[in-house]
C-alpha cells in the first residue's frame, strides 16, 4: 500500500512529464474507444433496423441509397414507382413472400420523416401502441415514441406536412393538416422516428397541393444529393400564389381557413388539378365538405390504384434461403424497371467502405499508444537516473529489490490506469458530441454513456502497455547496485 | 556493540582491501579515519550490510550480520543500521516527516508518528515536518538524515564523512548532536571520516592505510 502512495507521489512530483503521458494515453486510448463506441452503435443501428427485411425494391438507381432511404430513412429515395410495377410484391399470397409493407416517402414535419404505408409496417419493427390508436383515415396519423417525445406532440395534435427531408417552413403543405391518433411504444428501432400515415393520405396532401401538375415522380428525381434539396427550385413563387395555373375559384380563398380541417366550401371538383388525371380514383368526386376521410387501408384497396406511385416496397421472404429467393432480386434488375436490393448486402458494402476509414483511425490510434508507451518507458529511465541515489536509500532503508521493481512498476501501471480513464470520458464526451451532431442531422439518438463490452480488453491491453513499457525501468531498479551508487555520491 | 573478524575484500586483481579487527561497544564512539583510496567506503559499505566481504565477518550483538539470507538481511539493515550520509539523500517527492515515514516501513514497522515528531522536535527541525527535503537548508538536512538514521532505534549508527562539508562550527554541532542522539538511543556510533578535525574529539579511534 505505501508502495502505491509513494508511487504517486514520485508521479506528481514530475507534473510536466506526468502531464505528457496522460495526454498521450488519453489520446490513444480515448481514440481507440471511440472507434469502438461508434462501430458499435453503428453496427446496432444498421441491424436493428433490418427488421428482417430481406430485399428492398424501388425506382432504379444507386442501390445503397434506396436502402438508407427506404430502410434507414437518411438519404432521399432514387424515385417512385407505380403500384402497377409493384403488385406482384403488394399482392397477398405471394408464395415466396411473407411480408410486404409499401412505402411512400417526400414529406415530413420538423425533420421527421413522414411514411406513407399500412399497418403491416408494424410487425416489421414489432411496434405496438402506447396509447390511441393507429391511421386508419386521412390525415391521421401515428407517431414514433421519439417524434413524440422530440416535438411534444400529443394524441390530438395536429400539424402540417412539409415537403421533402428537411425542416422548411417554405414548403408546407398547408392543405394536408394531420392529426395524432395514436403514439407508438419505443422499439429502439427506426420506427421511432417516423410518423405514419396511409399511402392514400400521403397522395391526398399532395393533390391537395399539387401546383403547376408538378408530381411527385417528377420530385424525386431533383437532386437530392444536395442536402437542401428544395431550395433550388423556388417555391415562394408558388407559395400558394396559384397564378401558375388555372385555380381561379381560389382567388380570395383564405388559406387560414384550412387549419383545422375547414373544408366547408371548399369543392374539389372546382380544382382544375390539370394533367391529373383522376379517374379511376376512388376519391374523385369525393366530397370533402362532408369530412368524410373514410380510407380502405386494405391491400386489395391499395392495389386498385394501379397509376398511382408509391416510394419502394420492403420485402421479407418466407424463406431467404431458397433457391428461387435468391434468384429474385437479379430477375427484377434484370427483366423489369425495378430494382431490387439486398439491405444486409449493402449494409455490408457500406461497412467495407467506412472500414478503410475506420482502419486509418485505429492504426493512428494504435501508434499514439505506442508513441505513449515509450514516452512512459523513456520517462521512467530518465526518473531512474535522477533518482538512484533515492532508490539506494530506499533499499538501505530496508526495502527489497522486488520493492523497487514492483515500485516502478506500479508508477507505469498507475500513469497507464489514469490514461485508461481520462481516454474512457474523454471518448464518452466527444461521443455525446458527435451523438448530438448526428442527432440534430438524421434524427439518429446515438447514447454516448454506454459500454460496448469491449471495455475490459481495453483495460488489459492498456494495463499490458503499462507493464511492458516500466518492465525494462523496474528490471533495472531491481538491479540497483547500492554499493556503487552510494560509493559515487 | 559490532566488531568485525579479518576482514578483507577483494575487487579485482589489484584492488584488495584488508581491514584490522574493529569493535565498538553501546553508546561508544568509534573514529574511523583515513585518507582517500583506503577503502573507507568500502569498510563502510561491509559494516553497513551493503556489500559482502570477500571475507571475514561482520557480528553485531554477537549474530553475524552476512550469515542471513539477502531478504533477511535488508530487513535487519533497515531495522538495525542506521546511516548517515555526507550529503544527504532524501525521497524527493515527499515532506521530511513521510521520508521518516517512510525509514519505518521499509524497515517493516509500522510509522509511528507521535515518535516521529519527538524525533524532529530534539533535533529541533519540527517546524520543517511538512517541507520537502530539497527546500531545506543545509544544516537542517543534515539533522533531518541523523534523524532518518536514529527513527527505527538502530544498534549501530554509521556517519559516512558527516562533517567534511561543514564549517567548523556546524562540525561541532552535528557531531555533538550525533553523539547524544546515539548513546540515548543505547547505539553503538561508527565514524568514517578523512576530517582530521575529528581526530583530537575521539580517543576510540582506528586508522587506515
């Protein structure tokens, strides 16, 4: 015990030198831990969120990007497609199919993404209601644990979609107005973020709104690389100055009305929605006066629907493995204008490329731990020098010479322990850092106060630094020749 | 009481150094003098349970101090032998009580610290208890390593040239104060030195050449 006090002692008696170690430590081992930390809450991300799913198909394009879209909701989608394209995935009874859950993306409110699907979603994620209930009517939606929490919003609230992926006060749709129905239970999963609606109200806030016929396919195929997506193509022009087009029963229409569903007066078929074509669509002649927002969120229902688009469409096979499930996704790239990828394929092609960064970093980190274990073993030596005679004294004082090597010893192991717990709060707080960045940009809550369960091995490779770079210094004070030592001075 | 047999101790091919018979009894004190190259560190090292001889022996209260085992026998030097050094070396990092302290439990006691304030006390340097070692004047080192030699009750105390870096008046003081500090502590008091000033202080005196 007085070995360890001493220890101490002789540590913070050389603050400058003490001061060195501990930030080449906590930079080594701070940054080894946050690779950690990152990779694996990355890696829990991607897979909770697989939910199983087994094949994503959409519009053609980067396959990566419609699984972050359709799967991860973190980048825009490659397209739409129509429901005709998509039956044979949408239909019940698909021999190879177990599941299917249609999905239509392009608005949200306040970041959070709005998806346009039926109920079937749910059992992806094993989602289940914490209080309300779930969309069944347009314009009402259910809401993810953390959409809820994050905005305050409650059963009964209500709000505005707004177009594309970003918070933009520009492009609301002051038409579509949506009620809370229902708030989800957390699930940890994606499904937290989203705020669930019918694909028939994700249509109706955009024909409602659907200035100069600019459709939705016609959206998703702007660049949505470039974050700020929207903002290149001016809505202010159009921000509900609906000169563009032929709406003039509108003029002097006073939109604030709208809030609150105030559709009283407010014919549709006065709309002259042109180059929309409405027919076969149950909802034309639909009397919105009435306020009756029935929705069939029925499959059969959907199907019928055979013009209109929807986002992309999540598969999950019976069997994953069999021969013909396999073959499927290359059939539709092949013979049909889909394109069908596999998430965990991706997944695995997004891993591949972020490890090369990943490796640049842990092989940086690694070296600043070699750098630190020598900057120990090159600080002890020198501690030895000034301090033989001290060492001398402590043997002629009555201490063995395994009290000097286990001295020196504990001063590496103790510099390495204080390394090791400055680097873990360190990498812990830039986590939270970066989690917040992370948070504020894709919503993503990443928890910077968890352990990864590699902790320990960290431990013992830092403890195994320590020892090996005092090993040399604590052998030689183990050899301290007291008779020379003293005879010189 | 110590006294040594045929001591003798053997370097290399041309450096050999033979000792005469010593003894020095309780509260005695013993001159050792001699000029550089004699062997006076050598001698000194051997009483001290630092060096082996090549051979003879060393009895200190008639057990022959290298007849135990190393372990043992750096116990016993801590405990049993206490030294004196002409400059003195301290614990850098931590304050003049803690390096007696620190005396007490390498020689495997355990610290008593109402001794340790009565020993800096009559040595009159308790005002610097808390001050570390290398912030000390000179004289108050020198007081704070007899103190150092004196905190475990040795049987023998050994003062390896006290007093050559000191004026003559500082010379009296330390040799005074050691010789006090020794015979109240009912050990025995070695002194190796080339200070002929000393020579005229002692009549139990051996020389070597």
């Amino acid at each position: 015990m007085h070995l360890i006090k001493l220890a101490w002692k002789n540590l913070i008696h050389n603050p400058l030198n003490l001061f060195l170690n501990l930030i080449l430590l906590t930079l080594g081992i701070g940054l080894i831990n946050f690779i950690l930390l990152m990779n694996t809450q990355l890696k829990d991300k991607f897979e909770k969120n697989l939910g199983g799913v087994n094949m994503v198909v959409g519009a053609k394009g980067s396959p990566l990007q419609m699984i972050l879209s359709s799967m991860y909701h973190i980048d825009s989608p490659t397209g739409n497609i129509s429901i005709k394209e998509g039956t044979p995935f949408l239909r019940e009874g698909h021999p190879l199919i177990d599941l299917s859950v249609p999905l239509s993306l392009g608005d949200n409110h306040k970041g959070y993404r709005i998806v346009g699907t039926d109920h079937s979603i749910l059992k992806l994620y094993d989602a289940k209601l914490a209080e309300g209930k779930l969309w069944n009517n347009l314009y009402e939606v259910t809401i993810g644990s953390r959409v809820a929490e994050e905005l305050g919003l409650g059963i009964g609230a209500q709000f505005t979609s707004s177009h594309g992926f970003n918070h933009d006060e520009d492009l609301t749709h002051d038409h579509g107005v949506l009620t809370v129905k229902g708030i989800l239970k957390p699930t940890g999963s994606v499904i937290d973020l989203l705020i669930l609606v019918s694909t028939e109200s994700v249509w109706a806030v955009h024909e409602d709104h659907d200035h100069e016929g600019h459709d939705h396919e016609d959206h998703s195929d702007h660049d949505h690389s470039a974050d700020e997506t929207h903002q290149g193509h001016d809505h202010s022009d159009h921000g509900h100055n609906h000169g563009d087009h032929d709406h003039s029963d509108h003029s002097g229409h006073d939109h604030d009305d709208h809030t609150g569903h105030d559709h009283a007066g407010h014919d549709h078929d006065e709309h002259q929605h042109d180059g929309h074509d409405h027919s076969g669509h149950d909802h034309s002649g639909h009397d919105h006066s009435e306020h009756n927002h029935q929705n069939d969120l029925s499959r059969s229902h959907l199907l019928t629907h055979g013009d209109k688009d929807i986002t992309s469409i999540l598969v999950k096979f019976k069997n994953p493995k069999n021969f013909q499930v396999l073959q499927l996704p290359r059939n539709i790239n092949e013979n049909t204008d889909l394109q069908a990828a596999s998430p965990a394929y991706e997944i695995n092609r997004l891993y591949d490329m972020m490890g090369t960064g990943t490796k640049a970093l842990q092989l940086i980190a690694l070296l600043i731990a070699i750098v630190s274990a020598l900057s120990i073993f090159v600080s002890l030596l020198n501690s030895l020098k000034q301090r033989k005679y001290e060492l001398s004294l402590l043997r002629v004082m009555g201490g063995k010479p395994t009290s000097l090597l286990t001295l020196i010893l504990i001063e590496g192991l103790l510099l390495t322990i204080l390394g090791y717990i400055i680097g873990m709060l360190v990498s812990h707080i830039g986590m939270s850092g970066l989690g917040q960045n992370l948070e504020e940009k894709y919503n993503y809550e990443f928890v910077p106060w968890v352990l990864h369960g590699k902790e320990g091995l960290l431990l013992g490779a830092t403890l195994l630094l320590g020892t090996i770079a005092a090993l040399i210094p604590a052998l030689m004070a183990y050899g301290t020749d007291i008779h020379k030592n003293l005879s010189q001075g | 009481m110590l006294k040594t047999l045929e001591l003798k101790h053997q370097y290399d091919a041309k450096v050999k150094f033979e000792f005469p018979d010593i003894i020095c009894e309780t509260k005695q004190t013993l001159l050792v003098l001699g000029q550089s190259g004699v062997g006076k560190s050598t001698l000194l090292h051997i009483l001290a349970g630092i060096l082996p001889p090549s051979s003879g022996q060393v009895f200190i209260e008639d057990s022959s101090l290298y007849k135990q085992n190393p372990r043992a026998l750096d116990r016993y030097r801590g405990s049993h032998i206490g030294l004196v050094f002409q400059k003195p070396h301290f614990v850098q990092s931590v304050s003049a009580q803690e390096n007696l302290a620190l005396a007490q439990r390498f020689a495997g006691h355990p610290v008593d610290k109402n001794k340790i304030s009565h020993l800096l006390t009559s040595l009159n340097i308790s005002h610097r208890s808390e001050a570390k070692t290398f912030s000390m004047s000179q004289g108050e080192q020198q007081r704070l390593s007899i103190a150092r030699a004196l905190i475990n009750e040795p049987k023998v105390i050994l003062a390896d040239e006290p007093t050559s870096a000191l004026d003559d008046k500082n010379c009296e003081e330390v040799l005074a104060l050691l010789e006090t500090q020794a015979q109240a502590a009912g050990a025995a008091l070695i002194i190796v030195t080339h200070d002929n000033r000393l020579k005229d202080l002692f009549s139990h005196q051996v020389t070597l050449n």
